[in-house]
C-alpha cells in the first residue's frame, strides 16, 4: 500500500507538470550513467595509474574497491535517506557531491588521495541510485509506463557499461588517466539542469539506523580489506585475521541490530519473500561475475599480452555493443514470459560464456577473447532489467527507496568482492593465467547457483510484500 500522503505531517505531492517525466527520467538515466560508468572506466587505467604512482595490485585493488564498498555500504542509509528527504533532493546533493569528488580524483597528487576521493565518489553514488530509482517511480505511477522506463533507465547504465572500458582506454591514451574522472563533470551538470524541471518529491516518515549502518561499513570494510590484502600479505598475516574477526563480528552486530531496532534499515522481514531473497542473490552473482571479468581481462590485455590501455577498451567493445538493446528485449520478454525466464536465460549464458573462457591462454588469438567474453555481457544485460523490475513489484510502493537500496547494495558487494577475491587469486596464484581461470570458474558457479535459485519463484514471478510501517 502507497502511504497517506498527508499523514505525519507529510504534505500532498505537487501536481506534476507536462514534460516532468521525460525530465525525470532523463535525470535519473544520467545519474545511473555516471554511477556506472565510475565503477568500470577506471578498470583499463589501472595499469597506468599504478605506473604513475607507484603502486602495486592490492593499491589498484583499492582504488576500484574504494568506490564500491562505501557505495554498498551506506545504499542502505541512502535509501531511508531518500525517503526522508525526498527523492529529488536526495539525487541533487548527491549528484553534486560525486562531480566534487570526480575533480578531487582527477587532481589526486598521489593513491592516497586518490583512494579517499574514490570513496566520497562512492558515498555520493550511494546516495544518487536510490534516489534516482525512487525518482522514476515518483514520474511513472502505472504498472506499465513504470516497467518501461525502468527499462530505459538501465540503458544509462548498459551504455555505461559498453562505454566505460573504451572510454577509460581512450582517455588513457591519449589524455592521461586523470581524465576519466573529469569527463563526470559535463555529464553532472547536464543531469542537475534537468533535475530542475522536476517536481519536488514526497517526503516519507524515515529513521536513519545507526547502529546498523556503523556496523555495515564495519564488516564490508573488514571483509574487503581482508581479502585484498590477504592476497598481498598472506591470509595468516595477524592484521589480516584481526580484520576479517572484525568482519565477522561487526556481521553479527548488524544482524542484531536490524532484529531489535525500532527503525532498522534493512527490515528483515524484505526477506520473508522468497522473491526478494532471490533477487539479493542474483543481483550478487552477477555484479561479481561481471565485474570480477572485466577486471581480470583487463589486467590480463595489458599485464598479460601487452597490449596499451586503448587496444584494451576496444576489445571490450563486442561484448557490450548489443547490452542496451537486449536490455530493452528483456523488459518485453519479462511482460509476456514472467521475469523467470529472461534472468533463468540471461544467467546460463553468462555462466556458459564464463566456462568458454577457461580455454584462454598466453598466445590466444586476442580476438576470439573478445568474442568468448560477449555471453557474459549479455547475459546480464537480459537479467538485469526483468530482476529490477520484479524486486519493485514485490515490495510496496513507498518502500521503492529503500528495495532498490537493498538491490543495489547486493549488487555491489558483489562487485567489490570479486575485484577483491579476484586480486587476490592473481596475486597468490603460481602465474597470472592459473589466477584468472579460478577466477572465471568461481565467477560461473556463482551464475549457476543464482540460475537455480531463481528456478524456485512462482511462475509469475511476483509477490507483494508488506513490511512494518
């Protein structure tokens, strides 16, 4: 149920005006580009960012991971803070925040600095997706103009996706590294202009939870730190046990504290639905068998084969060229078939596209790689949608902010595991290609595992889930 508008105190959303829609989707579209575009394009210049300051694997490891982990790690706040706020002025002051932090990383005299402003970016991205998801809802009330432009949002996001890696190699090349994160700006301002077209946005009755967000960064950012630098120092190295206990501990803390908090930020009654439950472990599997992938074959074009940041982008290209349009082929198979069958589909290719690249070696035609990576770029593109939109049919409408939060921030654990995991298989395995095929293997046990969870959903896909108000 839609709360009352007008109770506790809360005023009666503004009529919205011609054009509104188109504004706020086209806002939020930019927002979604820029959040993933910062989660990919820095990828290829890893190597080139490590030759100009001076820093190995676990250092590039964190410039990635950076962003990621304070992204998942405060969605969760992010959410109730978009509710409580309101979605607009959520998404404005974040997208501002993220094009400071952009210019702050492009500036960045040495990693330090570099890795500090990668987690403000983080921070500011958290805040913008769930923001920009609850803006959508806000410009499409019916069922079936909202599944539509949930579609076209996340072709900001595919585009991102296909763009991030030439772009980054591009920039790379021939401007130098530090431009990949000027190139935000433009992006920034023209999302902030059309920001202003829109309505002001409901404000709903949210408590943020201390407690709970305190111990969420806690136990990501002693999981993540663990395992890179596991891979670094060896995972018997007492400051890597101490913060993996931490991890654990801090876990645990968190669990406590949603079971018993009066205003917890991840209500676990969200998982008493099975639908939600699956759709967490999905988002998961696939942000880590994609972003896992894209950062072991970037690492292995350059380290690897040799090849300049450039010639690595442009590989990536096959297998992000077709992600928009099959994004958008995904929402019409979802609204004939149920949600089941594109991201059942959309998971066994990527998990076949993965095991196909377990036959990559040292003197693999570079060519045929890129071709092998293409299922699982489109795999994710035909899971992705339909699991979006299925999560947002089976929660009810004033809880939008906080479900894509909770979608979000299962996505991006994912990804910054993997870049984690993945580090640290390369670092401690006997040569880089025994690494990397670890890697591709564990990524498509993860896809295979979500396929089979998603096979015990109802047919129809969707349920409708009430939590306590």
């Amino acid at each position: 149920m839609t709360a009352d508008p007008t109770a506790n105190g809360i005023a009666s959303p503004p009529v919205t005006p011609r054009g509104a829609p188109r504004a706020v989707l086209g806002a939020a579209l930019l927002g979604f580009f820029l959040i993933s575009l910062d989660a990919l394009i820095v990828t290829v210049a890893l190597p080139d960012i490590g030759r100009s300051l001076g820093t190995g694997m676990s250092g590039l490891q964190w410039v990635v991971d950076g962003y990621t982990l304070m992204f998942a790690a405060l969605m969760l706040s992010a959410g109730a803070l978009s509710d409580r706020v309101g979605a607009k002025r959520a998404f404005g002051g974040g997208l501002m925040l993220f094009a400071v932090a952009s210019a702050a990383c492009g500036l960045a005299p040495g990693l330090a600095v570099l890795v500090a402003a990668r987690l403000v970016q983080g921070a500011a991205a958290a805040v913008m997706m769930p923001a920009s998801l609850a803006l959508v809802r806000q410009g499409f009330p019916e069922q079936a103009e909202r599944a539509r432009a949930i579609a076209l949002w996340t072709v900001g996001g595919a585009v991102a996706v296909a763009a991030g890696p030439v772009v980054g190699g591009t920039l790379t090349a021939w401007a130098g590294w530090r431009w990949i994160f000027y190139v935000n700006l433009p992006a920034a301002l023209l999302a902030l202009a059309l920001l202003a077209r829109v309505p002001a946005s409901r404000r709903l009755p949210a408590r943020l939870d201390w407690p709970g967000q305190v111990t969420a960064v806690l136990a990501m950012g002693g999981l993540t730190y663990g395992v890179i630098e596991g891979g670094a120092e060896g995972f018997g190295h007492p400051g890597v046990v101490a913060s993996l206990a931490v991890a654990v501990a801090a876990a645990v803390g968190f669990v406590v504290a949603q079971a018993r908090g009066t205003h917890p930020m991840l209500p676990l009654p969200l998982f008493r639905t099975r639908v939600v439950a699956v759709s967490l472990v999905v988002g998961f599997m696939l942000n880590a068998a994609y972003y896992g992938g894209v950062f072991d074959f970037s690492l292995y074009l350059q380290q690897e084969r040799g090849h300049t940041a450039l010639y690595a982008g442009l590989m990536f290209i096959p297998m992000t060229a077709l992600v928009a349009v099959v994004n958008l082929a995904s929402a019409r198979l979802a609204a004939r078939y149920g949600p089941r069958v594109p991201m059942i589909v959309g998971q066994l290719v990527g998990a076949a596209g993965l095991l196909s690249l377990l036959t990559v070696g040292t003197h693999t035609p570079v060519w045929n790689v890129a071709a092998l990576m293409v299922p699982v770029g489109l795999g994710g593109a035909l899971a992705v949608p339909a699991l979006t939109a299925m999560l947002l049919d089976a929660v009810p409408a004033d809880r939008a902010g906080t479900a894509g939060a909770v979608l979000n921030t299962a996505r991006q654990v994912g990804g910054a595991i993997a870049v984690a995991a993945f580090g640290a298989l390369l670092a401690g395995a006997h040569t880089f290609l025994a690494g990397m095929r670890w890697s591709v293997l564990l990524a498509a046990a993860g896809l295979l595992a979500g396929a089979g969870a998603t096979l015990t959903l109802p047919r129809a896909g969707r349920a409708v889930l009430r939590t306590r108000q």
